[in-house]
C-alpha cells in the first residue's frame, strides 16, 4: 500500500498586492525519500553514483559538504487531532555550511521525534538537532553535538542567485541507491511563486532542469563551487523540472536567525490592482513611462498601515520601479513578481517607498514587519490545537488542514479557501466580524444518541456560542465552559444550529471521551489557559 506524498501547489502569474484573478495550479512532490519498497518517485537515469575519478575533481572535493539527512517523525492527524498517526521514516539531504551547521529543507524534518546526519561515504550517523526551521520558505539549521562528525569536513560557501541558463548540480541522496548522487542541468526559470510546503507564501523561487528525486531534498544545487540553492521539490509527471531555493532566500534565513530567533518574511500588507488599463492610467495621471499598482486596501497589521493609503498608485520599492502588471526587473531579462522586494529586508528593517497620491509624488519609509493570518499556514513540529464538546470536534482552520486529505476532499464549502489560494499573506476579510483572531471549525460530530440529527454538520465555520461570536479557539473553549441556561446554542455561519441540553451534554461528555479512547477533551494550550 503506498503512503501518500505530500503535494504541492504551484500558482502562476503575478499578484503583487494580493491581487486575485484567474490561477493556474501544477502538481508537485516533495523530493523526500521514503523506505525502500516505495515505487520511485520520478523515473530518471539520468543521475550518477558519486564515485571518486579523475575527471570529478569537483564532486571529490564537494563530497566533504554532503550529509544524508534520517527522520523519525509523528506527525499530527487532522482527522484526530488528539493522537498523532504514528512514527514514520524518511529520509532527505543536507549540506554543511559555515559554523558547524547543516543545511536542510524544512519539510526533511517537519514533526520530527529524532533527526540522524551521516556524512557521504560514512556510515555511521550521528545524532542531530534542530536549532532552526522556517517553515513558509522550507529550510532548516542543524546541529550535531559530537564534534567528531565535522572532522574532515568542509563548509561549502553560500553564492548568489544564478542566472538564466547558468549550469548548476544538485548533489543528494535520492531513491535508487544509498549513495551520493549528482545530477546537472541549467537554471531553467527565475520566478516567485509557492513553496509546497505550507503551500501558502510566495517566494523568490528557482526551477532547474536537473533531476531532483525523492531523497533530494535538502541537498545543495552548486555552481562554480558555491551553494546557489537548496532543493525541495520537482514537477510530477514532467521529466527534469526541478526547484530550488535559492540563495538569497538562504542567506535571509540565516541573516534572520543569527539572534537565535526566527522572525519570517515581512511584507507591506495591501491590496492592489494592475495598471495596464490605458483609460485607468490615464484617469491616474500617469506618464506613459510609468508603471505601478493601484493600491485599493491596506491591512491594519500590514507595514504599510498608516503610510500607503487607498488610492495611491505605488511605482518604485527602493527605487526598482513597478511595472503596471506588478512585475519587477531583477535581473537582466529577469522579471517577477514585486512581492519579492517587499520580502528582502529583515523584520524591523525599512523600505523606502516611492508613491503618487492625488497628483503629487510622495517618498515614504516604513518599517517592515509581519503580518498575522487569520488562517495561518498551520503548525508543524507541536500538537494541534483542537476543543471537544460532548461529541463536537473544534479546530482552528489553517492551510496544513485545507491542504490535508480531509480538506481536499471538502473545501470546508466556504470562501475561506479563495483568498488562501489567492495568496493572501495578512488576515482573509473578517466577513464583518470585528475582533476575529481565527477561524473555528466544526471539524467532526463523534455518533451518539446527543449528537444524533448533527453529523452531516462538519468541516464548517463557528458564528457564535449561545449568541455570543467566538474570536478563536480559546474563546469558544471558554464559552462551553463557562455557559449558563438550559441550551447550548451553537450557530454556524452557513445559518445552522446545533442545540444541545446543556444538563444532557456535560453528563454525556466524560462517557464519549471513554468510548472514543479519548484521553482529554482539549489540547495542552488550552488546559493552561483554562487553569
């Protein structure tokens, strides 16, 4: 029985601004490899077995940098988010860097119970740690406390972002073998768009045309001797279509997290409208050499808040002008989408921002940081949150359960999903809902005699308890414990009620937790707070 692969999906197109408009989506898979007995991943005779000769002077040297990356997780069940779905093993790769620490994709190591590195021709493994993962650009930091690993090795060195048609290697340990691997191509394409991992934020992304194959993730893609990008995923059903992270995303992390903390990517929090109207244009004001984006809305949480406004027309970001379909020139004959300018500067650092407000030109700094999401990408690496009532089950609503088997197959029949697949990286519209911190779910109905009339109702979004609005999770928790009167009265926002005798509820509560095996009736976060 095969186990299913995570997926990816791939967006295409600009939409700088958070604009939304029609998408184009491509399947993809992580390149981790899991035990033997999977079927292969992407068929491909194109790689070789690393093999020390004289004409691989490279690989020889760059054999020193290559680690095999050996998971043990548990990840999280959104079915059940009371259990995990028990150990599972993969494995993936990684590359030394400066400092003694190893370089990986975030996914190779997402809910791990145990981490083990061995170096290439090496085997023995040796115990790692995670000291860092950022999980919207997939990639992880870690550490091995035995010194005795590092003998011998050596740092590769972090290059830029490679050019168009620039030959690359991507050095791992695929499926097929237990030993190195080096496959070759170019650098095919330079664009910002998803990361399958959370399947959520856009970033500068890299497609090569060398083979990555399950077991290369997290494996270095190398020109002229440096790191240019460290692989993640590839194009299923397509032969050698590659992506990398790419080099300047690496050194944010790593520039990010030099304080001991991660901190993410920022950005300015807008919404925008194209300029290629030429009536639109013209109306604005516009000289014909201008470009820009139209600003229609400006998120409270967002770093522009209280410096762009709507109406404004945004032309330059640090001086790169905007093109009128949101694209920026990055590279000569390179152009992506602008959002890539937004994420460069570290949180707390500033942008300069170039705009045109009733006619006048303005210049205005802001200081860069995050935003919140109403529907977050999803934790990896913890227990899910979640809240039982006699029978009810509630989560929060993130990407990691939109994008999960359970998700997939019932789009939760709400709107919710349209702003997440549109890219929307600060909070969804609150839907009129003032103080919304998340978005509750009735995720499952447990049979029994008091939920009897009610198991249809699942996989749809919490309004309010007893005529109160939930503002999250731990509001809603607070509400069942805390309701008084003979009803609990629960409104979805698709106008259902679920009613139950309060009396009848709370006695049949414990009995339902027994017969489900149930061992509590709220995750950890939730027994602190309501202590």
């Amino acid at each position: 029985m095969e186990e299913e692969r995570p997926l990816l999906w791939k967006r295409s197109g600009y939409s700088f601004g958070r604009r939304q408009h029609t998408t184009r989506f491509k399947l993809s898979s992580y390149a981790v490899k899991r035990p033997l007995g999977r079927r292969l991943w992407i068929a491909s005779a194109c790689f070789l077995l690393w093999a020390p000769t004289a004409g691989t002077a490279a690989g020889t040297s760059l054999h020193r940098s290559l680690v095999q990356v050996l998971t043990t997780a548990n990840p999280p069940d959104v079915r059940v988010p009371w259990r995990r779905t028990g150990p599972k093993s993969w494995t993936g790769s990684g590359v030394i860097i400066a400092g003694a620490r190893i370089l990986t994709a975030a996914h190779v190591v997402a809910d791990q119970v145990m981490v083990e590195v061995r170096r290439a021709g090496n085997g023995r493994r040796y115990t790692a740690t995670v000291e860092h993962v950022c999980h919207p650009c997939d990639l992880a930091l870690l550490s091995v406390a035995d010194g005795e690993f590092f003998k011998g090795s050596k740092a590769l060195p972090i290059g830029h972002l490679p050019e168009l048609q620039q030959p690359v290697e991507v050095h791992g340990f695929p499926e097929g073998g237990s030993g190195l691997a080096i496959t070759s191509g170019i650098v095919s394409r330079i664009d910002v768009d998803y990361y399958g991992h959370t399947s959520y934020t856009r970033l500068l992304l890299v497609q090569v045309d060398a083979a990555v194959n399950s077991g290369n993730s997290g494996g270095p893609a190398v020109s002229d001797g440096k790191l240019v990008g460290i692989a993640i995923s590839a194009l299923e059903d397509a032969e050698n279509i590659g992506y990398i992270v790419p080099a300047p995303i690496v050194r944010h992390f790593l520039n990010d997290v030099k304080d001991g903390r991660f901190d993410g990517f920022p950005d300015l929090g807008f919404w925008a409208q194209s300029l290629e109207s030429p009536a639109l244009r013209s109306k604005l004001g516009l000289k014909p050499d201008q470009g820009g984006l139209l600003v229609t809305a400006v998120t409270e949480e967002g770093s522009g808040h209280g410096v762009m406004q709507p109406g404004d027309v945004l032309l330059a970001i640090n001086g790169i002008a905007i093109d009128a379909d949101g694209s920026v020139e990055i590279a000569d004959g390179v152009r992506v989408d602008g959002t890539f300018l937004e994420q460069r500067p570290q949180v707390g650092e500033t942008l300069n921002l170039t705009l045109l407000r009733n006619g006048k030109v303005l210049e205005r700094t802001v200081v860069m940081r995050t935003s919140e999401y109403l529907v977050p990408p999803g934790a990896f690496d913890r227990d899910l949150p979640y809240r039982i009532y006699a029978g009810l089950v509630f989560q929060p609503l993130t990407a990691r359960y939109l994008f999960s088997s359970k998700g997939r197959q019932n789009w939760l029949r709400v709107y919710y999903l349209n702003p997440v697949m549109g890219g929307t990286t600060t909070r969804v519209p609150n839907r009129g809902i003032p103080g919304r911190r998340e978005v509750v779910i009735l995720t499952g109905v447990l049979t029994d005699e008091l939920t009897r009339g009610y198991e249809d109702i699942k996989n749809t979004v919490i309004l309010s308890i007893d005529g109160t609005v939930v503002r999250d999770l731990a509001h809603l928790s607070d509400l069942l414990d805390s309701g008084e009167g003979e009803f609990v009265t629960i409104l979805t926002e698709l106008g259902q009620e679920i009613v139950l005798e309060r009396k009848a509820a709370e006695a049949a509560h414990a009995e339902i937790l027994r017969r489900y095996q149930i061992p509590r009736d709220r995750a950890d976060d939730l027994l602190l707070s309501a202590e």
